[in-house]
C-alpha cells in the first residue's frame, strides 16, 4: 500500500491548520482509509492530535534535524502503512532557516523533494479578493512545490466565499472548500503551544465536531484528487537516536509528556522496552531498568506535587547511584535544586544536579540547536553532534558547578555556548535530541 500524500500549508501560524487537519484526517477515516498524520519541524504536541484523529501514530518530518536518509525512512514508512498521508506545515509554509538545499526545516522541504502536492489554508478574515494575491503569490514562488488547492478559512458569509473564491480560481487556483468563523472549534492553548490532546476530557467527540464541519465545509472528493501518489525512495534510520538502554524507565504523566514519536519507535524497533512510571502519582522508576529518561513537559505547573513526592525522589536518587538518568527540558528542570512556578513559589526538586530554574522570570528560548557532546552520555559519545530543539520559557538562576554536558549552537552554526550540566550518573539540559548528526562524521 502506497498513501496518497498532501501537505496542510498556510502563510502563517494562526491560520487554522491544525483545526482543518484534525477534522480533515478524522473525516476521510470516517469513509474507510487509513491516515497517516504528519507534522513538519520538531512540533510534539500536534502529532498527538493527529494521533488522536486517526488512531495511527503520530509523526515529526523534520528536514533540518533529521539526515536526508533518516527523513526518507520516516516519511516512506508512513506513506506504506496509510492510504492517505497528511502533513501539517509548521508556522508558514515556506518558513525555516537558512541552510543546505532541501534542509531548512521548512514543509516546502518536504513538498519539494516528495513532490507532495499542497493545500493551502488562507484566513480570509478581514479580506476578500486579496486572498487571490496571497494564492498566486504561493503558487508562483517556487515552481517546485504545487499549490493544488486552497480552503478559505474564518469567512463570514456566502457573499465573502463567493468574492475571495471567485477572485483566486481566476487565477487558476482550485478553491476546494470555505470554512466558517466558529469559536467552538478552537483548541485551547497555553503557553508552549495547544494543550495536549490526552489533556482533553472527550477529545474524540471534539474531533468529532470538527471533522462534522468539515464535511460540511470542505469538498472531500476533491481534496483526494487532489493528494498525488508518495513515490519517496527507500532511506536509513542510520541516523536515528540510539536506545540509550535495554530496559528504559520513561516518566510518562501530565508532567512528562514531551517524547518525539519517531524516537520512541526506533528505541522499540531496535528492541529496547520502555517501561512508563509517574512521578505525579509518587512513583519510581522500576530498580530492573537500566536507564531512565525524564523527557520534557509541564513541571512548572505540577512543582509542588512533584516536590512532595518523596518515593519518587527517593527511588530516582538511588537509581542514579549506579545508572544513567537523562532529563530533557522540562526533566532537566526536575532534576536541578529548585524549581521557581509562574507564582513565584520555589519548590525543591531532585538536587541531581545544581542548577534551579525560574519559570517566574520567563525568557523564550526557541531554535534549532546542533549539541556537541562533551562526555559519553545517553545521547552518543564525546564529541559526537545530535540535531534537535530547544522551546522554553524557564531561565536558568543558579547555574550550579556541574560540568556542562554538550557546547551548543543555533541552526547556521552559530556557537551559544555549555549547555546543560552532568553530574556522576545523571545529566541533562533544555535541548530536545531528534537525530544525529551524521554530516559531522
């Protein structure tokens, strides 16, 4: 089974994408195919939602930290195991950073080099024949990415549809449906992007209501017309993270929630067994695993809790006497001294390491980020370069005097400087590991 692919763009974050995509991949489930979604760039929280929406696994495409193997691998498998395979853009269509052909993390990537065909969502709000310039403007930039369709999002009339659809199929664009202004179907956010859809009570009668919409609003028919056939050669998961142990102890709670799909899925594929536990229900991590993994996620809004449970502090102190324990972000927020919520309350967390964290005196950090690693660690072997992200909004106040774990720069090479700390046993720091590097080889 080969999928028919499409890619879910716009000009910009806040367009709707990820609204239309969920309710567009749980309407053509509804008819009997299998959907595969996708997300370009290193978004983990949308990939739940289509996750949700299908009842497949989640996916990230990344062209900027993933090897063009790895991402050939990644994107050839889902388009084998789905009829229809359904990429969300991140940000804007043609948004990335400067870098090698084909790798800026941009979904226009991904379009380009799979020739997946795109469908373009235009917010139409507060305009009407104008979208028509914004159409051709798309259409007409790049010749290697094919504009096949547009939906017009947020209209507020027939009168609007028929100006804005009538003005953009002049030019030659298909206008494959038009979807109402409808607070009902936005999904709340908070301050790293959507709430999680495992964080939603009823989350599948949502999708319900949405796909319900977009039957109603989007021509279905045509949109499978539209998607071409995924002809994308055969990769390597050469690049792809290493299991950092056999039996891997993975907190996994509303406070641990942030793992990328495609890396738990080759730590399994390559045999190792993740073994969940919670830290916010006071647990330990199982004494038989060999490693544990605190991945990133929500701490801040959950410190007290996690400061009060003592047989999970107790039982992840004595885990790290004799075994790795790794933490991204949010985990490496958990496990410095003390962890400053947004009220300005510090909590006292692991003291693994020396560090303590403010998510009172908020800083956005975001970027690519290329970590070189200082030590022998879970990640990989000194020296060695991984690829991934960094998304936060807590700042370091004590820096503490552990040795830092990697040197890191931003996604054109530039140097930021340590990053993270290690201590013993146990290390950690706010970049999130998608791939290696295989280029600094």
């Amino acid at each position: 089974m080969t999928a028919r692919g499409l890619i879910i763009g716009a000009p910009r974050s806040g367009s709707g994408k990820t609204t239309i995509t969920i309710g567009l991949l749980r309407a053509l489930a509804r008819r009997g195919l299998t959907l595969r979604g996708a997300k370009s760039g290193p978004d983990y929280i949308d990939p739940g939602f289509h996750a949700a929406a299908t009842g497949t696994p989640g996916l990230n495409l990344d062209s900027w930290a993933m090897h063009p193997e790895l991402l050939r691998s990644l994107a050839a498998e889902a388009a084998h195991s789905a009829d229809v395979l359904i990429i969300e853009s991140a940000m804007g269509l043609f948004d990335g950073i400067p870098s090698d052909s084909g790798r800026s993390g941009a979904a226009a990537d991904l379009a380009r080099d799979f020739g997946i065909p795109v469908l373009l969502v235009l917010d139409v709000s507060g305009q009407s024949q104008t979208a028509a310039v914004v159409a051709s403007g798309f259409a007409g930039f790049d010749p290697r990415v094919r504009i096949a369709g547009v939906v017009l999002n947020r209209v507020g009339s027939e009168r609007h549809v028929r100006l804005a659809g009538e003005a953009i199929e002049k030019r030659g664009i298909r206008v494959v449906g038009a979807v109402p202004r409808d607070e009902a179907m936005q999904l709340p956010e908070r301050h790293l992007g959507l709430v999680q859809a495992e964080e939603h009570a009823g989350i599948s009668d949502h999708i319900d209501r949405l796909a319900d919409a977009i039957e109603n609003a989007i021509d279905l028919d045509a949109v499978l017309e539209i998607a071409a056939p995924v002809a994308i050669p055969s990769g390597s998961d050469g690049a792809a993270l290493s299991p950092p142990g056999q039996r891997i102890a993975i907190a996994r709670d509303a406070a641990f929630t942030f793992v990328y799909p495609h890396v738990a899925a080759h730590w399994r594929a390559a045999g190792a067994e993740l073994v969940p536990f919670s830290p916010l229900a006071d647990e330990a991590p199982a004494q038989d695993c060999d490693v544990c993994w605190l991945p990133g996620g929500y701490p801040e809004l959950h410190a007290g809790k996690i400061a009060s449970a003592a047989r999970f502090k107790t039982g992840i102190a004595d885990f790290a006497r004799t075994r790795p324990v790794h933490g991204e972000c949010g985990g490496y927020m958990v496990l410095g001294k003390a962890l400053e919520d947004a009220d300005g309350v510090t909590h006292e967390m692991l003291g693994l390491l020396g560090h303590s964290t403010s998510f009172a005196k908020r800083k956005m950090n975001l970027g690519y980020r290329r970590a070189t690693l200082a030590h022998d660690c879970v990640l990989g072997g000194k020296g060695e370069v991984v690829r991934g992200h960094e998304f936060h909004y807590a700042r370091v106040t004590q820096a503490g005097n552990d040795e830092p774990l990697a040197s890191i720069a931003d996604g054109q090479g530039r140097e930021i400087g340590p990053s993270g700390g290690r201590r013993g046993h146990v290390s950690g720091s706010f970049f999130h590991a998608i791939a290696r590097d295989e280029t600094a080889r």
